[in-house]
C-alpha cells in the first residue's frame, strides 16, 4: 500500500487530494502509467511530466526513481520564488 498525494493544480485535474493504492511498481514512472490508464482526469493530470515534480516519502525525486518501500508518492507542479 502507498499513498498518492496530488497538489495544487493536479488536485483539480484527478478530483482528490490523496488515495492509497495497492499496488507495488517498480518506479516512479511505473506508477504514472498505471495511474494513467486508470481514467481521463488522470491521463490530463499526466499530460506533461515537465509540468510535474515529485517527491518520494517527503524527499525530492525523478519519475525513474525506484519506489521498493515507498510509503508517500506525491506529484506536484514546481514551485516558484518570489
């Protein structure tokens, strides 16, 4: 089981700020197609991974980052400064 945490605008796109998943991918990006196939508001939330960043259980990662013992995936835009 892992959880999936959805920030900002890909909150809006999916429609949930988190949901637990059973599942057990190998990678970050294993996830993002699972996700993907799942339905359409996840294919849009997907549509740009450039428009993503992701952290692994609260660490700044890569969509190649492997996921073996991840409890918290969470995808979000990249923030800006100002």
């Amino acid at each position: 089981m892992m959880d999936v945490l959805y920030f900002a605008w890909v909150r809006e796109r999916i429609g949930l700020p988190k949901e637990r998943i059973d599942t057990t991918p190998a990678t970050v990006m294993d996830l993002v197609n699972q996700l993907r196939a799942r339905e359409e508001r996840y294919e849009a939330a997907f549509a740009d991974l450039n428009a993503l960043r992701v952290a692994v259980d609260q660490e700044l990662s890569d969509f190649n980052a492997p996921l073996a013992g991840a409890r918290e995936v969470a995808f979000f835009p990249p923030m800006t400064g100002g």
